[in-house]
C-alpha cells in the first residue's frame, strides 16, 4: 500500500509541473507545490524513523566513534562504510582521495546531485566515560563526524528504497580529511563533482537545541587561511648588535603591524582576523641568529576580502623585512597550513533547503543563523557548485550534549540522526524529481 501511495504522489507531481515553463535559474531550485513537499516530507520522515533504522544509525555511529581516525587514515572507517553499502546493494568507487567512498542511487544519468559527509576524527583524548568511548588513545570524534557519516548512510538506506522513482542520480561523498582542511580538494579532483548540480552538506552543531535547523543564504563561514613567514638576517653576536641584521626586531614589527590591517585598515562592521601563533627564532640568548620564523592564521567572511587579506598580509611582512634590511619568504599553502576560502551558500539552493527542512522540523525549528568565523573543507565544493551547508541543533543538557566540537568531552543527541537522514534524502529527492519535471531535462 505504501509503495502505491507513493507512485501516487509521484504522479502527482508529473502532473503538476508539466504545466510549468520556467527557466532552470527561476524553477529549479525554488520550493516545490506545499502539498507535494509536505508528502514527500512526510514519507521520507517515516522511513527514516523507523524504529530499526534508528537503531541501525545509532550502532553505526557508536561504532566509528569506538575506532577513530584522523585524516586520510580512515580505512576502518571506509571499510564499515563500504560493508554497509554493500548490504545494502548500493554501488560505490573506492577508493577516491586515498580513503574517501562515493556511492550512487538512482538511473545513473543525469540530473546528479550529492550529499557529502566526512569521516575523520580529532587528535585529542576523549574524557567523557560512557560506554562507547574511544578506544585508540589520543585520538577522538570531537567534531561529530561519526554522527555526519551515520546520517548520509541513514540518507543512502532511505534513498535505496526508493531508487525505482530516481529520475536521476545521488552521489554520496564520503570525504576523508575534513580537519586538515585537504580532503574536499583532493576529491575534487577525482571527480566526485563532474555533472553535479547541487551539493548539500551540514554539521551538528551544539550551540542550538536538538533538532533545530540554522542556515543563511550567501556568506555563512569564514575563510581560513594560515602563513609561514621565514625573515632571514645575519647572525651576529648580542654584544655586537651592529654586526647583525636582526630577523628577530624585523619578526617583532611585522607582528605589531599585522595587528594593524584589522583595527586600522579594515571597516570594523566587516569581521576579519589576523593572529600570530607561533613565534620562533634563536636558540641562545646571547646570540643574534640568521632567521625568525612567524606562523599564524587568517579569517574573513567575504570571498573578495579573505583574497584580499591574504595579499595585504604579505605585503606587511615583506615591506617590515625590508625596513629593517631583512628578507622574507612567505608560504600560504605548505603541509599543515590549511587554507580554505569562505562557506558561501547559494541563495536558491538555500531558499530550497530551507522549505525541505521547514517540513522536516517544523518551520518554528528553523533559524537564520549569524556568520560564523569557523571554517569548513565543504566551502571548497561551494566554489565549483551550487549548493548549501547548514547547521543541526544536537544540545540536550540531558544526553550531556552541550560541550562545544574539538572538546575532550564532546558528544552528540543520537535521537537527532533520522532528522538528518531525512533531510538528506529529501533535499536529494525533491532536487531531482524538480530538475526533471520542471526543466525538461532529458
């Protein structure tokens, strides 16, 4: 009966876009009929819910999160999610970007849309006692991917069961290395995005209570971006400071005048941030040396602005060196130093996402959220694709889930899975049954 009703609404739905002749821009990635939405909503919120599938999801995660792995050495973590897959009889490339896995539903044509995950966990030792605490030392899921991955495969199982009604393809990107800022680009270019036409990612997030929804259209994250910065001078002793070109007085300046782009040079209502971190140079103290070393991070909200600091920065530290007769050679993009442009979501992908989440937890469980200075690896696929990252409320004093992510005792709502599931599966849904009903997509 279930399958019946469902071919029903299917129906419904031909019928009701045929009549449509609007553009992809104006149709696509508009909200749907009310009445077609909420049906689909409601469907997919079943099946999601199903009292085996919740606990399914719940296992899932308690497993990864029993065994965790940091970036691009996610192998038990790919191999559970490749024997999961399997079970399901969903097809899967692996690997992609060293560990990464990428698994289809659907006609395998066109319209392709993806839903991402990742995988990788935090070096840092959980101290919160529970049952499935990590068992590696020093190593934790503090930052809830195992709960992403839980969900996209809640999404995956969903989806499968309704692959007959696919008029299209569902990519399910499985990304290794979120945390050091690599693994997006790295599938990239392995093609994971080729024929994608919009991309879907989000984060559980502490800060909002458990099943709340918190998105905004157009700048959302910051860009993160980092800088080693090696000032070169000539070692002399202290007694004879004359004798030196001292990289540690051209290292102490560039730093007080990198203080100044953000206070001095920037419009105070544009947030932007310019931090020094590491400072080294030297290894006696009376003893001038040949180099000083500076690291240090960067953030801004604005594509144009995060390009533009990077530049400015630059230009600081060179122009210091100089004064003070020293050079300097700066890197911006060397192992360990991540830089990620800024989260942008695109408004009508945005607009979409919102209506699917509305019917998923209600519209009084949805929120504009402010832009946010932390980063975000799915930015990378924002700069190739339409698509939209959004925020999933998991703070529940009572499950003791309200520890901020990278925390020792981080944890998550469990009962907050099958509403990612579901809209992960209804955003990939309803994407596809749009594209090809609205824009003639053949």
């Amino acid at each position: 009966m279930e399958i019946l009703q469902f071919s029903i609404l299917i129906l419904f739905t031909v019928v009701s876009f045929s009549c449509l002749q609007l553009s992809f821009h104006e149709c696509c990635l508009n909200p749907f009929l009310q009445e077609h939405n909420s049906s689909l909503a409601e469907h997919v919120i079943r099946l999601a819910n199903e009292p085996e599938t919740v606990k399914w999801m719940k296992t899932i995660r308690r497993k990864i999160h029993e065994n965790p792995e940091l970036a691009f050495e996610e192998f038990s973590t790919s191999s559970l999610i490749r024997h999961e897959l399997d079970r399901m009889g969903v097809k899967y490339r692996w690997p992609v970007a060293r560990t990464g896995v990428v698994g289809t539903i659907g006609s395998g044509s066109p319209p392709f849309v993806a839903l991402r995950a990742d995988m990788d966990a935090l070096p840092i030792q959980e101290m919160r006692e529970w049952e499935h605490k990590s068992q590696v030392n020093g190593k934790m899921h503090a930052c809830a991917h195992d709960a992403h991955t839980a969900m996209l495969l809640g999404a995956a199982r969903i989806l499968q069961q309704l692959r007959n009604h696919l008029q299209g393809t569902v990519n399910l990107i499985f990304q290794p290395a979120e945390e050091n800022g690599e693994g997006a680009k790295e599938m990239i270019r392995e093609g994971v995005l080729d024929n994608v036409g919009a991309i879907l990612g989000l984060h559980m997030f502490n800060s909002y209570p458990s099943g709340t929804v918190a998105s905004r259209p157009g700048p959302f994250l910051a860009g993160c971006g980092s800088f080693k910065a090696i000032i070169r001078g000539k070692g002399a002793h202290a007694a004879f400071p004359q004798e030196s070109i001292d990289p540690i007085l051209a290292a102490s300046t560039s730093i007080i005048s990198l203080q100044n782009i953000v206070s001095r040079e920037t419009d105070p209502l544009d947030s932007q941030v310019v931090s020094v971190t590491i400072m080294q140079g030297g290894n006696s103290f009376n003893i001038i040396p040949e180099s000083a070393t500076i690291v240090g991070t960067f953030r801004a909200i604005s594509r144009k602005n995060f390009y533009a600091l990077r530049k400015r920065i630059e230009e600081v530290i060179k122009g210091q060196s100089a004064v003070h007769r020293c050079s300097a050679e700066i890197e911006f993009d060397g192992d360990g130093h991540p830089n990620l442009p800024p989260t942008i979501n695109d408004e009508r992908v945005y607009e979409h996402v919102q209506k699917i989440s509305s019917l998923v937890v209600g519209e009084g469980n949805t929120e504009l959220a402010p832009p946010f200075m932390a980063s975000e690896d799915f930015a990378v696929y924002l700069e190739k694709v339409a698509g939209s990252y959004l925020l999933l409320g998991t703070r529940n004093e009572e499950a003791g889930s309200f520890y901020p992510p990278h925390n020792p005792y981080h944890t998550i709502d469990e009962d907050v899975l099958p509403i990612g599931a579901a809209i992960h599966a209804t955003f990939a849904f309803s994407y596809i049954v749009n594209f090809t009903k609205c824009c003639h997509y053949y």
